[in-house]
C-alpha cells in the first residue's frame, strides 16, 4: 500500500478484503515464490486502478485548461518513455531504473500524480532518454543499422559473403520486428539482421 501517498475515499473494505485472502491462501507471504508474487502484484495493480480511477474523478472538479495540460503532460510522459524503449541500450536493468527517473513511484502511479510532478518526471525522463541515445550511438559506431520507419526500434544489418549463390540482386533490408521493409540493397551476399539483444553475439 505504500502508493497511497494522497487521501482519497479508496474502497477500503474491497481492498481489506483482497489482501485478507490473500493471506489466507499463502499465510506465509513467500513473495519469492512467483505464484504468490504474481498474485500479489496483481491486488497491487487492481489497488493502482482504483486509485488512478479515483484520483480520474477528482480531477473533473478542476477547470478544463487544467485537465488538459495534464493530458498533454501525460502523452509527452508517454511518448518519450515508448522512445527510451525502443532504444537499443535499452533493457531490464534501464526498466528497473525507471523507477528512480520517475521520481520513486512506477509507471502506473503517474496517473495519479500531481501535475507539478509530472513537470519535473518530464523532463527527468527526457534526460534519460538523451542518456540512452548517446549509449546507442556508441553501441551502433561499428555497425550498420536503421531505424525502422514503422515501429522505430532500432536494428542492425550486415552483408555476409560466405556463401554467395548467383548473381548480385536487390535484396530487402526486413525489419526484424515487425517485418516492414526497410530499402534495400543490391548485393551477391546475404543480409543478416540482428536485434538489439543479438549484437553481443555477432
Ligand atoms: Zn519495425
């Protein structure tokens, strides 16, 4: 419950509810066990639902600009964290980090957060994403790779020439993701793509 930093009229018998059968049917709390640990971040995630669902009609009572300046913060919020992870340094322990970038709290509590601290998570995250951009362009240095048009992750390219068959073709540089062709080359070789989880291994 360490979420609840605000006072809202939260359904509080619904949630003693939750964690009491919980605890009847795991009384020892074993959160290293992942069925109890899944479960557990589930009444977690039903509590944050009902929070932000909470905090959501609450705001109603706040003039419209207000509301919508929130949102607008909101997507900003959203769109720069989509582009952080689509970065190729980007992985479970960035993920973790988050958290900290988020002014300790997960990505869940945002929507219920005061916009005041939206402002500054904005711009933090910004930060983060320039950090992780300069990462990629030190980790792409060597490599050739692209962008993809349609889902913008990031992936790399390479012609190999060890077993070329035929005659020099166009061939398609396919997006490793979400296969949408991205130019392509004429080459007698064979283009290898690699995901970002896969460079360590070229
Ligand atoms: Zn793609």
């Amino acid at each position: 419950m360490q979420n609840v930093n605000f006072d809202v009229e939260l359904p509080k018998r619904e949630i003693e509810t939750k964690w009491s059968e919980f605890e009847q049917k795991y009384p020892d709390w074993d959160l290293k066990n992942d069925e109890v640990r899944k479960e557990y971040i589930s009444i977690e995630k039903d509590i944050d639902l009902m929070i932000n669902k909470l905090f959501e009609s609450k705001l109603q009572d706040l003039p419209k600009e207000i509301i919508d300046i929130r949102k607008r913060v909101l997507d900003e919020i959203e769109t720069i964290l989509l582009k952080c992870r689509n970065m190729i340094s980007w992985g479970d322990r960035s993920e973790s980090k988050l958290y900290l970038w988020l002014n300790s709290r997960y990505e869940i509590n945002l929507y219920s957060s005061k916009l005041s601290d939206l402002f500054l998570i904005r711009d933090n995250i910004q930060e983060y994403l320039k950090v992780h951009e300069k990462m990629d362009k030190e980790i792409l240095e060597d490599y050739d790779w692209k962008k993809c048009s349609k889902c913008e992750k990031t992936f790399v390219y390479q012609v190999d020439y060890t077993d070329i068959q035929g005659d020099k073709n166009t061939k398609d540089i396919i997006c490793p993701y979400c296969r949408t062709i991205n130019g392509s080359i004429i080459t007698d070789g064979l283009i290898n793509i690699y995901r970002s989880e896969e460079l360590l291994f070229i």
